[in-house]
C-alpha cells in the first residue's frame, strides 16, 4: 500500500481533518464471498473492525495498514486510492445500492477484486499521474452537471 501511494499524485480535498495521529488500512472481508475495504481511523484499526462488523456475521482481517502523524495526511492517502481504484478499477467497486449493505457503514469503499493486488497496478499509476489533471477537471465537470440537474450523487 506504502509503495502504491508513493507513486501517486495525491487527491484534491478540502476536509478540515483536525485530529491526531490516524491509520490507514485494508482489510478482507468474508462474507459468503471475499470483499476488500480500504479506509481510516483515528481510533485504531482494531477498534474500527469491531465497528464495522458490529452485530454481523463477518470475518474480517486486516491485511495492511499505515500510520500517520495526522488524521489529514490519512484521509488525503485514503482519498487518493479511491480515486485511483475509482478511475482504473472502478468495476471492481461494491455497488451497495444495487446489492444492499454489507457493513454498518463505509460499503461505498468496499471492492469485490483484492485491488492492491491488480495486474499493471504500477503502469497505472503512471498514467493516473499523466492524466491526473484532466481526470480532476472531468470529475469536476461532471459534479456540475449533476448539480445544475439538481441530482444528488456520491462521487
């Protein structure tokens, strides 16, 4: 995951993440089929296991995680990867609305493919990094267009 994430350019965001330290991580999901999250905490990733599989029957293990000074530098890292898995491994992506939910929240960053373990997965990060401002301009037009539509949509 460290590797992937010093090879891409990182997410434009504007929360105001104003915490301590947080982590980062991937976890595998089993739950009849094999599912992949990756997210952040500033709780502690055990902790947040425990939250997302409260009251359900799950095994879920985590297979990678990063530590950060601040809670920021996590959610930027945890943004970048969904973009890029969004633009480059996008039919990979869970689609809860579609299937229902599998967690008590975060299913809108569950993948159905391990993702970190994608064939090219460098060679697409150099193209990510090529395309990346064209890529921020689509995304944002299109988030325009669907607000002057008036539709809401998770993005």
């Amino acid at each position: 995951m460290d590797i992937l994430l010093s090879k891409l350019r990182p997410a434009p965001t504007t929360a105001r993440k104003t915490g301590g330290r947080a982590e980062l991580y991937y976890i595998r999901i089993r739950a009849g089929r094999t599912y992949w999250k990756i997210g952040y905490t500033a709780s502690g990733v055990e902790q947040r296991v425990k939250q997302l599989g409260a009251g359900l029957e799950l095994d879920i293990e985590v297979v990678d995680r990063l530590e950060f000074g601040r809670e920021q530098q996590a959610y930027r890292a945890e943004q970048t990867l969904h973009l890029f898995f969004r633009t480059y491994y996008g039919r990979h992506r869970y689609k809860f609305k579609e299937l229902g939910r599998l967690l008590t929240s975060g299913d809108s960053e569950v993948y159905t493919s391990n993702v970190m373990d994608m064939p090219e997965l460098l060679r697409k990060a150099e193209l990510y990094n090529r395309n990346y401002w064209q890529m921020l301009r689509r995304i944002e037009a299109k988030k325009l267009r669907y607000r002057r539509a008036n539709y809401r949509r998770e993005y």
